[in-house]
C-alpha cells in the first residue's frame, strides 16, 4: 500500500461526494483520486487508478450499491470498500457484510468515524466493521429466538422454568394430560434436551427463558 491511502468515492449526491473530499482534504494520510456520480464510472476509474479505498453510496443512480460492491470484492481483493448508507437498518448492515465490504457507515455518522472506516478499509480490507455489528447481531438472535419457538411451546416453556410438573402443566394450560405431553415432548425436540433440566439450560443459552435467582 502507498504511504497516502488513495481513495476514490462513488456517490450519487454531489454534495456528499464534495463533502468527503473537504474532509479527506484536511488529513495528511489520505487522498481523493477519484470521484463520480454513477456507479459504472466508478468500475472504470477503480481500474485505471488502482486506489487503496473506495468509498461507495449504496443508492446510485445507474446500479445498486451492494451489488457493485460485491463484484468489485470479486475483482479485487486487496480493494478496500466502504459502503455508505443513509441510515443503519440492520437488513442493510447485514446485506453490506454479506456483499464483502470492508466497512458500513452511515451518512449521519461523524467525521471521525467516516476517516476510521476509510483507514480500516486501507489496512484490512476483507474484515468487515460497523459500528452497532454487535447489537445488530443480538436483535438478528433475539428474533431468531423469538420465531423459534411457537406461541404454546413459550408457555410451555416458561412452566417448566418455574417448576411445574407435567400434570400442573396440563391444568394450568386447560388441556389434557397426553395434550401436555406433547407439547412438551415437541419443546424437548427443538432444543435438543431429554429432560427439564436439559431443556432449561438450552433455552438459558438461547436467552428463550430469563435465569431464575
């Protein structure tokens, strides 16, 4: 890599585009050698100047964002790509890491942040990193979890945490014994257990049931 990360960016907004060449502008590590408005401009300058980062819109006007980013990580492995995005929804986030982006960042995300991204994308330019990945992460498991588990195996579930017998379960639920039975043999199936104990401690691990003290 050259001592100055050389960085082209591919963003449908001209202010954007002038605006992170203003910010790159003030930082003696970085350079813009490139800049265009259309996603195909973007392929052919990629190409010719060879740069360290491309910082790349989601939106374009002439192709979608993800996919570009994702035949360039094809092309190029060394390239590092940011992708810019207008906001952090999650889908987005995880279409960008799929896609083999270096780098997610929001329009709204502070300069500091932007530059971060840039550099890590120059230096590591197939590890993903976004701010809120972890947290993303817990709501993708959470409602995993969440669909994991029908409405009366929950209940089911939650009986067992506190305690309840099969038969409890069974009038507690207003259904008959062998209907109990079921539901709990089912429960038993989905998280790999054969008994209360296991079942408790596999749904603890899924957080499908909150440690009791």
């Amino acid at each position: 890599m050259n001592e100055q990360v050389r960085v082209v960016v591919a963003d449908g907004h001209t202010l954007v585009r002038y605006g992170l060449s203003g910010l790159v502008a003030t930082e003696p590590d970085i350079e813009v050698v490139g800049s265009t408005g259309l996603g195909r401009e973007a392929v052919s300058i990629v190409a010719t100047v060879r740069p360290d980062v491309l910082v790349l819109d989601v939106v374009l006007p002439d192709t979608d964002g993800l996919q570009l980013a994702s035949e360039l990580r094809s092309r190029y492995a060394d390239l590092g790509i940011v992708l810019l995005a207008s906001n952090g929804q999650d889908d987005v986030l995880f279409e960008a890491l799929a896609s083999g982006v270096s780098a997610f960042v929001t329009r709204a995300a502070p300069a500091d942040e932007v530059l971060a991204a840039i550099r890590h994308a120059a230096v590591a330019p197939v590890s993903f990193t976004a701010t809120g990945l972890a947290s993303a992460m817990e709501r993708r498991e959470l409602a995993a979890n969440q669909h994991f588990l029908s409405r009366r195996e929950a209940e089911v579930l939650a009986l067992l945490g506190e305690g309840l017998s099969v038969r409890a379960i069974a009038t507690r639920l207003c259904v008959s014994l062998s209907t109990a039975k079921t539901y709990v043999a089912r429960l038993y199936e989905k998280l790999g257990a054969s008994n209360r104990a296991q079942a408790i401690m596999a749904a603890m691990e899924r957080d499908l049931l909150a440690a009791k003290h």
